[in-house]
C-alpha cells in the first residue's frame, strides 16, 4: 500500500504544525511523528553569513528527493513523509529544510529522518551560496557529512 508522501520545493515559508497535522491526520495507526527543520545559521566557519541562496535544477531535485524516500520506505516501516525544502534566497534563522517521518513506533521514525537528513546534506542536488562580507562563497558537503551517510548500509547505492 503506498504511504503518503510529499516533496516540495518552493520558495515559501511552511509551518511545521499544519505539516505534521496534515502527516497524520488521515491514519489513527501513526504512533510517532519525528520532525527536523534546518535553519539559516549567522556563521558559518568563523565568517559572519548575511544571507544564503539555495538553488536546485527542476526535476532532478524532486526525483533525487523521491529516491531517497523509497529507500527509506525499503528499510523501516513508515506511514508516511514529507520533504520541503527551500530555494531562494534566505536570511539567518530562515527556515531552509523540513522532514517528517510518520511510523507506528519511534525508532523507525527516528532513524529514518536521521537517514533522510544525512542523504540530503551530502547528496541531494541542491547548491548553497552564502553571502558574507567578505564576498559570497559556494558551499561544498562537509566531509563530516559524508562519514554521517556513510554509516548507512548499502549507502553507495544512493
């Protein structure tokens, strides 16, 4: 049976409770929700960040982002997700990333937002410029990133 799932990326804000109610609303069996929302941070590797703008190539984003979530669905029981991500262009404290997970038990809904998070940090196709004073600057993965979606099994077939 498919799980509802939905992946969006937009330039708008969302808000996290309509979110997770609209997860959950249509399943009394959900018995976790798990929620992470990445925010615009005012430093980054000791320089002051002004502004960030996240691009993404249309298409190619939301397949990669659809990928992701089947196999997530492959490995825990889920009842459903939901991925919005931002493009555009944000300041500090923006709201950049949302994922939920909905599942019967916690660890399933832990571990896989944990999972979904880890891929879009180092693998999802989308390119992050942050403004400082100094000038602007492309952000690469941090290899830090890569070791957390290393840790996965089978992580290579990402």
């Amino acid at each position: 049976m498919a799980i509802p799932v939905t992946i969006r990326v937009q330039t708008e804000d969302f808000d996290v409770s309509t979110e997770l109610k609209q997860l959950s609303a249509n399943d009394k069996t959900v018995g976790a929700l798990v929620s992470f929302v990445g925010l615009v941070r005012d430093i980054n590797e000791g320089q002051s960040i002004q502004a960030m703008t996240l691009e993404h190539y249309p298409g190619m984003t939301e397949k990669a982002l659809h990928e992701i979530v089947q196999a997530a669905q492959q490995r825990w029981p889920l009842q459903g997700v939901t991925i919005i991500h931002r493009i555009g262009d944000l300041l500090p404290s923006d709201q950049i990333v949302l994922v939920i997970t909905a599942s019967r038990h916690r660890h399933a809904a832990f571990e896989s937002a944990d999972f979904l998070m880890d891929f879009l940090k180092s693998k999802a196709p989308f390119w992050k410029k942050e403004n400082t004073p100094e000038g602007s600057r492309w952000v690469d993965a941090r290899e830090s990133d890569e070791v957390a979606l290393a840790r996965w099994n089978n992580a290579h077939a990402l």
